[in-house]
C-alpha cells in the first residue's frame, strides 16, 4: 500500500448536518424550500452543483457567485467554531500517522472549509490536501484522487480510499484505488475491491493493508467484502 486518501465531510467529520443548516438558510432567502431529499441529491458533490440545483429548485434569479458566498460564509462561521470528528477517525488517523504511511485529504469542499474543518482534524496527519480549488473537475470525476496520488508519487492502485458518500466512492474506484465506504447519508452497495463498514471504528492499518492486497481472508465478515 503506498498511500491512504481520506475524504473529509461526512467521513472524518461530521459537517453533513452543518451543510444542512446551511443549506437551509441559503435556501430561505432564496424563497425557497429545503429538505432531506434535497441534501440526499447533493451528497458528495461540488459547490457549485449545489448553488445550480439550488436556484433551480427556487427559480430564483440570484447570481450563483452570490449563492456561493452566502454558502461559505455560512460554514466557515460555524465551522470555525470547531466541527465533531466522526467516530474512530481520530484513532484511525493516528494510526496511519504512526505507520508511516503517506496521508492526504481529498475533499469536493473549498480550501477554505478544508482549513476551517483542518483546525478540529489536525492538518499533521495529511502530507497533501487536494480541494476543489485544485482540480477542474470534482468528484464523481476521478482526477481529484488522481491528483492526489499524484502528489504523494503513489500509485492510485496501490492506494485505499475512505469515503462516504456515492459521488465519491465512484471517482475513488475510477482513479483505480481500493476503497472503504463508511455511508452516511446514502446507502453504498458491496462490490469488488470495496470494503463496506458502519463506522471507522471497523477499520486499523491492518484493515487497510489487507484490503490493498485483496486478502479477504483477513475479515472476520467476508459479505463485506468481494475480492
């Protein structure tokens, strides 16, 4: 295993609620309405998708740049104010620390959230940090972890994505890592070279590395993975 990427909302902290808030603020000075279906829509996906589906649900006439601003000055206040690590991640994170194992952080979010939410993780445990402002094209799209093997002079089959979210377990599989889901607030299927767990509880350096081999043999449950 060369490397591990680590997605970041939903995944090492838990802001998914906080987008929600937001997003339901932006929302109402749009005009509109805002709801579990439509943050289901979103999940794992750029900024500017959600102004878009944002302003097309309200048939507000806002300009999207903003919609945008609106967006991130909302999540930075709340953010900066520190943001809930998501169960296991810290003992996960230091784990693969102490490995010595090349880390990075691969998130559709600005560099802006990144930081904020970087203040509550602890921006040591990443060696890289690859956010939308780095990339032209965002998850679903694979370049973002392509791009941040890239970086770390991995091989993206020789790395193990953690991601919770559809949109990002299909770039991560398309830039040809292994993956571990940990679904949030979508349901993730089984599949080849994919791991589904509960929590990052689940989940060591062992874990990580058996699953980079493909030795199912290593799990006690193996309907939870397909080699």
């Amino acid at each position: 295993m060369d490397a591990v990427l680590f997605d970041m909302d939903g995944l090492l902290v838990d802001s998914e609620k906080v987008w929600f808030q937001v997003e339901t603020e932006v929302m109402g000075r749009l005009g509109g309405a805002w709801g579990p279906q439509d943050q289901e829509h979103l999940v794992g996906g750029s900024m500017p998708a959600t102004v878009a589906y944002m302003l097309k649900v309200s048939g507000s006439p806002a300009d999207p740049a903003d919609v945008a601003a609106w967006m991130l000055e909302g999540m930075i206040g709340r953010l900066s104010g520190g943001v809930e690590l998501m169960p296991g991640a810290a003992d996960l994170l230091a784990a693969v620390r102490r490995a010595g194992l090349p880390a990075a952080l691969v998130t559709s979010s600005s560099r802006k959230i990144a930081d904020a939410c970087l203040q509550s993780i602890g921006g040591h445990h990443f060696d890289q940090v690859v956010t939308c402002d780095d990339v032209e094209r965002t998850k679903p799209d694979p370049e973002p972890y392509l791009t941040a093997a890239r970086l770390l002079g991995a091989d993206p089959a020789r790395c193990v994505a953690l991601e919770d979210s559809p949109n990002g377990v299909t770039a991560a599989t398309a830039a040809g890592c292994r993956v571990v889901a940990v679904p949030s607030v979508l349901p993730i299927p089984h599949a080849p070279g994919r791991l589904v767990v509960a929590s990052l509880r689940e989940v060591d350096v062992e874990v990580l590395r058996a699953l980079s081999e493909g030795d199912e043999g290593s799990f006690p449950d193996l309907r939870s993975f397909d080699p």
